[in-house]
C-alpha cells in the first residue's frame, strides 16, 4: 500500500471513529476513560498535538469542536452525565486520582 492510500485510509477511521462516538453520545467520557483509557478529550488533546507538530495551531476549544461536532460546553450541556460513585471510584483505581 502506498503512504497515500495509507493516510487516506487513516484519516477515514478517524472520521469513522469521531461519526460512532457521536451517534454513541450515551457513552461517557469516564466510561472510555474507565475501559480504554482514553475519552472525547484525550481524542481533541492528541488531535491539538499533532496539529502542533505539523506547525499548525489548533487550541483546545477548536480541537474539541472539531471531536465533539459542537462547542464542548454546548455538548456538554445536552449529553454528560454526572458520574456516579462507581464510575469515580474506577477512575480513581485505575488512574491513582
């Protein structure tokens, strides 16, 4: 496979991704956190990352727009949960916080 189609490739899964996560907005971020590690955030954070690293800047709120397809505090607002005591303790076990 040339690097072309490679990137291409790429770059569809991460759309990909981004479409399943928006049609899962039940899923929340510390449930991801909880089994995988990683959430919405993580995503906008990595995405900020390797934009820099391009010599690009995207802030936090652009890079997070862009995962979230909205505003964060808009996403917010409609979609997360408060976390119950559960949820933070599994958090707090599996990250020491």
């Amino acid at each position: 496979m040339d690097k072309q189609t490679e990137l291409e490739i790429e770059a569809a899964v991460f759309r990909r991704l981004l479409s399943h996560l928006d049609s899962h907005k039940e899923v929340q971020n510390i449930d991801l956190m909880n089994l995988a590690s990683f959430c919405r955030n993580c995503l906008s954070k990595w995405y900020m990352a390797e934009a820099d690293a391009r010599g690009e800047s995207v802030d936090y709120d652009a890079a997070r727009e862009r995962v979230y397809g909205e505003p964060y505090g808009d996403w917010k607002d409609k979609h997360q949960q408060q976390a119950s005591a559960e949820q933070l303790e599994k958090f707090a076990q599996k990250t020491g916080k």
